[in-house]
C-alpha cells in the first residue's frame, strides 16, 4: 500500500525496501512515515508467512520485542504523574518483594545505569495459545529472585538491561494495583482510540495474519540456534532461504511483550508529541530530552542520536525472528517505523537509510 505522492523520495525509499526483499535480507516488512496532519509514506511487502505465501498487508502484526520499554517508560512516568513514583527512590521503595535492589533509583532503572545484569533472553518465550498456559508470575519471579541484585554500583556505568525493565513492570503492578499489560492497555493504548489496521496489543489478535518469524536457513543463527532456544518447540517448517517460527511471545512484557504494526506504532509515537498527550508535559519533555549519563545518548526510555542534522529519538526491537524500529524526530514533528519478519538481534539503525531522503523534504 502507498499513501501520498509518488514522489522521488518515496520512489527511492520503497524501491530500497524492494530490494531488501528480493535480495533476501527480508521476507516481509511494514514501513510508515507520518506526521500529525499528513501520511507521508506508508508501504509494505513481501511475506507474511513464507511457507503459506501469505503477503505482508497493512494490517499485519509482528512481534515488537524491546520497543515495548518505550511502554514500559511512558507507564512508568504515568504514575509519577499521578504522585505515586518519585524518579529518584529506590525502586526497591516500590518493589519490596524485591529489597535486594538496593539503591538503584527508578531513573536509573529507565536509563540502565541501575547495574542489573542482563542474562541471554533467547530462551525466554512460550508458543501462542500454547495447550498448558504460561505461568508469567513464576516466571518473573524465579528470573528476579536470581538476578534482582545489581552487579554494578548504581549509577557507575551504562549496562542494558531486561531485568531492570522487568523490575520497571513489577513498579507498576504494585503501585497502580493492576497488572501491567492492563495498566498500559487502559492508560496508554486505550485512549489512541485506534483504528483499523492499527494494532498494539500483548496478545495476538489474529495469528493468521501475523508475521511468522525467520531467520536466514544458512546463517550462522540458525547454526547456534539449537545451543540458544528449544529448537523443536518454536521452529515451525522452512521455506526456500527462510527456517519459520510458530507464533511465540517473550515470557515478560515489561521488557518486550508488545504486539503492534507499523500504524499502531505510528500512531502511539505521534501521539506522545501531540499537545492532547498521554502524559503531563514534564514527563512528555522525560522521553525527548537527553539525559546526562554515561553511555550511548538516550533519553528516559528512548536512545538520541542525528540524522542529517536532525534529531532523533529512537528504539530498536530485535530477538529471534523479528527486528523492529520506532523513531521521533521532534522538531519536524514526525514519526518512522519499520518492522520485519526476520532475526535481527542488535540496533543496526536501519531507519537511517529509509529516512533520509523522506526528512530532507520535511524542512
């Protein structure tokens, strides 16, 4: 699908998007650029489901893996609007199931100075609609009870970190007094008032449309990937250059529960610039401004950066099977996201070449 004038920045950045299927780094994708009052760019293609050969549409949901800590981090600023969270307690203030956190502060928590460990999260999903249903609770508590005490002290060093999100989502569970996936669907999606085609979700609404997972049948992942994750349970079947997964989530939303699509995503991003915002202005400012703090530029939630000399703020979601992107340029008021249905498993940035030449007109 396409969505406003056929021209050459748009040309160019769909034909690159073609290429990427054609030459195999991809079997599907979904791409939008937008801002408040026009859609710049909206296109898809490729497969769905490579082994069905079902295509890619508008409405196709993937997994969106650690684009949810912007979730996560918008709920988290959400109480503190209402007075329940101070940014600079301890969270062990608000998790007391978990005092061995110690001093590491809720911001911190945000930022990954809090000096949480980060264990191999390959092996962390279950199948959808699996015949016994996953325990999150246990889950969650046997990875905490391990791994809830900081390796580093608070606020020394940069470490990205799962626990820490997990951490994030146990605040929210016990300062709002509801489970975290249905704090942000009532707080933070609900009020989006989506429409058709626009997806965000912690389950999968339709699972014949969602985007199977892949990874590249004579790669180097798929060489690992028997040592990483229980092979026989999540892959499906092969098809042609790609080895398909069955529909599976993560086993801890706070970190990468979220289920969406390019639009849905679209449309969560605009809103947060919007005026009529989800959260108070100080905490709006939070998620676009850079912080002071060691490692790479980010904000609280966010990671910072440029593009031809226009900011950015941005989250990338990779793991097995899928790799996504969300980014906000602030002073144009505009919002990318691109999604696939292949491994993807660090930031390549990958909205820097789709962008460019879209923002270049922006001006």
């Amino acid at each position: 699908m396409i969505a406003g004038a056929a021209s050459s920045p748009e040309r160019t950045t769909r034909q690159l998007l073609d290429t990427w299927v054609a030459g195999g780094k991809t079997p599907g994708f979904q791409y939008v650029f937008a801002s408040a009052d026009r859609l710049r760019l909206a296109y898809h293609g490729g497969l769905a489901n490579p082994h069905g050969q079902l295509p890619v549409g508008f409405d196709t949901t993937f997994n969106s893996y650690s684009i949810t800590k912007t979730l996560t981090a918008a709920a988290v600023l959400s109480v503190v609007d209402q007075g329940l969270v101070d940014l600079d307690r301890p969270i062990a203030h608000y998790c007391d199931r978990w005092p061995q956190s110690g001093a590491a502060t809720v911001r911190q928590t945000l930022l990954h100075t809090a000096g949480f460990a980060n264990p191999n999260p390959l092996a962390w999903v279950h199948l959808d609609r699996e015949p016994l249903a996953f325990d999150q609770r246990r889950f969650v508590d046997d990875l905490l009870r391990a791994h809830s005490r900081p390796i580093w002290k608070p606020g020394t060093r940069y470490f990205y970190s799962n626990i820490g999100y997990l951490l994030l989502g146990e605040l929210i569970d016990r300062v709002s007094s509801q489970v975290y996936s249905q704090y942000v669907t009532k707080h933070l999606i609900a009020p989006l008032r989506l429409g058709d085609g626009e997806t965000l979700a912690f389950d999968i609404p339709n699972p014949e449309i969602h985007a199977r997972g892949t990874l590249k049948r004579f790669g180097w992942f798929n060489a690992l990937l028997g040592f990483l994750i229980d092979r026989d349970r999540l892959v499906d079947t092969t098809a042609g250059r790609w080895v398909q997964l069955r529909n599976h989530h993560v086993n801890g939303d706070a970190y990468g529960g979220l289920i969406a699509n390019a639009h849905g995503l679209a449309r969560y991003a605009l809103t947060l610039l919007g005026r009529d915002t989800l959260l108070a202005p100080r905490s709006r400012d939070l998620l676009f401004t850079t912080q002071p703090a060691s490692g790479p530029a980010r904000s609280v939630g966010w990671f910072a950066g440029r593009l031809a000399d226009e900011p950015w703020y941005a989250h990338a979601g990779g793991g097995a099977g899928y790799y996504s992107e969300v980014r906000v340029y602030p002073r144009l008021r505009s919002v990318s996201v691109v999604m696939f249905n292949r491994t993807g498993m660090r930031d390549e940035q990958v909205l820097d070449r789709l962008d460019r030449h879209l923002i270049a007109n922006q001006r």
